[in-house]
C-alpha cells in the first residue's frame, strides 16, 4: 500500500491517508495531564538541581492549523 500511495502524488487515497495520519489539535495545552506533571514535578525538580535558573525548552510539536469543518 505504502509504494502503491507513494507512487500517485495528490491522489485521493493519498490524500486521505495522510489527513488520517494528522491531529488536528492546535491547542498548546491540549495534553493537560504532561503539562501539569512539568510543572508540579519536573520544573521544580531541574530548578533544584540546576546552579543557573535559565532553562531553554525546545517543544517538536507542529500543527497545520486547519479546521477539519
């Protein structure tokens, strides 16, 4: 299926398997539970632990940013 999809750039199929394959979700704080843990456990925890205060936080996450409507 892979080769078969990869083999008819802009078909239908195609399409719809890569908009099966994507989130959708573009809010920042959309899992709740992990950014809560960062910041009742893991912040304060590197902040301890850490001799300078500054923390760079690179986060992969990317969205398209379109509406499913």
């Amino acid at each position: 299926m892979l080769a078969g999809l990869a083999s008819q750039p802009g078909s239908a199929l195609r399409e719809d398997v890569v908009e099966a394959l994507l989130n959708h979700e573009t809010s920042f704080y959309r899992d709740l539970a992990v950014f809560k843990g960062l910041g009742e456990e893991a912040l304060p925890a590197l902040a301890e632990a850490r001799p300078s205060k500054r923390l760079r936080i690179l986060s992969a996450g990317c969205s398209t940013g379109r509406s499913t409507n």
